[in-house]
C-alpha cells in the first residue's frame, strides 16, 4: 500500500521542520533539551498540520528508548496497561517513551493510569492535542508536563515542505529530481503554501491531489479547485473555531470594522452561518447595550433575513449588521450590572424581598406596609424600597458615559 505523500517527506530531523522556529531554534529551550538527552514529560499543543507527531518521532527517534504509540482516538485502556507492562521487562531498561496522539480523546481514568509510571520516571510521556490542554487533560498529568505551543505554519514556511513534496514527486515519475520547477508549477505551489491556513499536511495533500491530475502542468486555478476543501474547512468544535468566535467579537467591541468583516467573512466562506448569527446577537445587547438599545432590534432583523436567505446572500446582511455594531458606541454596562447582582445571589445573599412588593394575595405578604403605586405620582415614581435588607443600598448599574445612557442619568438625577 503506497504511502501518502506528507509521510514520504516527513523530516527526519528539528533542522528539517518548516515553522515553530520559537520552539525548535538551535538555542530554544526544547532543542536544549533534546540535545542534551533530558526528555521531560511534554504536551504539544496546537492546530493540526503544524509538526506535532513530526517532533514526537525526531525526539523519539534520538532517544535511544523503546518508543510506543497510541492514537486515543481508537485507544483503549487496555493499549495503556500493556505498554504499562512492558516497563518491568528487558524492553523498558532504557525507559519506554509513549506518544499519545489526540490525547484528549482519552477520559481521566485512561489519563489517570500514566500518572504512576510518569512519576518514577519509567515512562517518559509525549501526547498532542488539538484542544486547550489546560482544559482537555487531566490537571494531574499536566501538571507533570511542560507545555509546548505549536503555531500555524506561515505560507512561506509551508511552500519548502511543498517544494521538497513536488521534487520527490517528480523523482518518482521521472528517475530524478527537476533542476528547476517550472515557473506554473511554482505558482501553484505559492498558491497552495498561501491558501493551507498556515496546515502544512493540508498543503501537502493538496498538491499531492493536483498532481495527480496534472503532473508538472498544474496550475493554480486548476489547484483552487481542490485547495478551497483544506483552507476553509473549520472543526465548529476545536479550539481553532472558539479563537475565531473571540476574534470576532472582540474586533467587534474593539470598533475594528476591517477586522471584523474579515472574521465574519471566514466564517461565511467556510460555510458557517450560525455561528455568527449567535454572536451577533449576543454582542448587540452585551457590547452595544444601552449606548444604542435599538441595536438588538437591527441585528435580529438582519440574523432573520440571512437566515430566511441562505448563503450565499446571508453574508449581505450579515455583513451590514457587523459594521454596524462595530462603528456604534459602546456599552457594556448592563452587563456588568447582572454579573455584580449574580455575584451577590450566588453568595447567598437577597434571600428575602420586602413583603410589600410580593403577590398582594400570597398569605406571606405585609398587609402593615403598603406597596405604593408609582404612577399616581408626579413623573411616575415615589422613593421606596425593592431590594432586600441585607442588601438594601447596592448600586448594581452604573451609567455609562454614552449619549443614550447620559441623557437617562440627566432625567433620573431630575426626578430622583
């Protein structure tokens, strides 16, 4: 069965990996380390694509240990205990290195079972995740751990992966390898290295399709018939698709409306048109708030519309509804107001309302003291008290300085 491709020209050595230069430079704290033979226990963290498994096998591969791997994808408990046991046979004297690819597929009792042999030193363990680790592994485990951070491969770092990809593909068809890449042909590896989302196997498999279609000949139009499948697809349920929410709504509050757009506009091309949608009206009453209360009211119209319409218009009025928010003033002080009431009730405190203003026709109701109706006064309001004892005088919302929010503290101050 043939290999695939990234496999083929998977780098056998640190100097050969395309990116993570903060990690893997001749003076870096891990290339230190792996130099000088001290393997600690490692997490490695990041998007897929970006050298992960390339590093753990180099590391392994200079070790000079029994390595084992575990995809916890489709691993078991039971792949764990018999690495396990082979630490007390001749195969464990130098020390067993076990890689855990996708490590967050496993439960705490699979993670739970290294914590042992991780602490007397008879494995030495290397896992990757996708996922947050100081969310998806067990704090016991990570806690053993140095964490390394692996980030998405820029475009330029991406075409030398794809360049020693086509010259082994070129040496396979033809005996050896090109003397020069004939200029479509390096057009289409820039498109490629530029079009991957900083995924160095997605480019590759990429390529690895377009020359199976058209050799040397490829070009990028013809490549952006496949590209477009790897560089837009996004995991609505890895880490990737929450930094993209974030960036959004925060391009948003931060009145970027450039950023925003191109956001939005990742999103719509990849195909996601919720999730936008939910943020969007999120955003108008969290960030917009009472600065421009009427935003709430705009946005659901648009989110209706693009609903109603589909993609691709949907990007029309979606696109209408970011740049608004984005260049509205800002507020969020409705928002801190119930975070500061909610801090309160989970403290346990307001447990008990003034008996007036309860159900007038509950048995617990105060018939000593009368509620007193507001509206049979001038400006519709008369001074008494809502909250509970304990907490009579807290002042939960404070006005923000916007106009709306200006203009209402200039009346109330009036009246009150």
């Amino acid at each position: 069965m043939p290999s695939p491709l990234a496999d083929k020209i998977r780098p056998s050595k640190l100097s050969e990996v395309v990116g993570q230069k903060h990690l893997l430079s001749e003076n870096s704290l891990l290339a230190k380390a792996i130099e000088n033979g001290k393997i600690p226990n490692m997490v490695f963290y990041g998007p897929s694509g970006t050298g992960k498994t390339t590093v753990a096998n180099i590391i392994a591969k200079n070790a000079g240990m029994t390595m084992r791997k575990i995809n916890a994808t489709n691993g078991s408990l039971s792949d764990i205990k018999s690495v396990i046991e082979e630490t007390d046979t001749m195969f464990g004297s130098d020390g067993i290195l076990l890689y855990i690819d996708e490590i967050q597929y496993f439960n705490k009792k699979q993670q739970q079972s290294l914590l042992e042999f991780i602490e007397d030193g008879r494995i030495t363990l290397i896992c990757s995740t996708t996922d947050n680790p100081y969310f998806s592994v067990y704090p016991a485990v990570l806690s053993r751990c140095s964490v390394f951070e692996f980030k998405s491969v820029e475009s330029s770092e991406i075409k030398k992966a794809l360049v020693r990809a086509y010259k082994l593909l070129e040496s396979e068809k033809n005996g050896s390898e090109p003397e020069e890449i004939p200029k479509n042909a390096d057009e289409t590896l820039t498109y490629i290295s530029k079009c991957a989302g900083g995924d160095v196997r997605r480019a590759i498999g990429a390529l690895e399709l377009c020359y199976a279609a058209q050799g040397s000949k490829m070009t990028p139009d013809f490549a952006s018939q496949g590209i477009s499948a790897y560089s837009l697809k996004m995991d609505k349920d890895g880490d990737e698709h929450y930094d993209l929410m974030s960036a959004f709504q925060k391009s948003i509050r931060g009145s970027d409306e450039n950023a925003a757009i191109f956001y939005l506009a990742k999103m719509l091309e990849a195909g996601d048109l919720l999730s936008p949608i939910r943020r969007l009206l999120v955003i108008a009453s969290e960030d917009i708030g009472l600065a421009y209360p009427m935003a709430a009211v705009v946005v659901k119209a648009c989110c209706d519309n693009a609903l109603q319409l589909g993609l691709p218009e949907a990007r029309l009025p979606l696109a209408e509804a970011v740049i608004f928010l984005a260049t509205l003033p800002k507020s969020n002080s409705a928002y801190l107001a119930y975070s500061a009431a909610a801090k309160d009730i989970h403290a346990g405190l307001g447990a008990n309302m003034p008996d007036y203003i309860r159900d007038s026709y509950q048995p617990s109701a105060n018939k000593n003291k009368e509620y007193v109706y507001p509206h049979e006064y001038p400006n519709h309001y008369y001074p008494q008290q809502y909250l509970p004892d304990d907490i009579k005088d807290r002042k939960y919302y404070e006005y923000g300085d916007n106009k709306t929010e200006k203009a209402a503290k200039e009346y109330w101050d009036k009246i009150k």
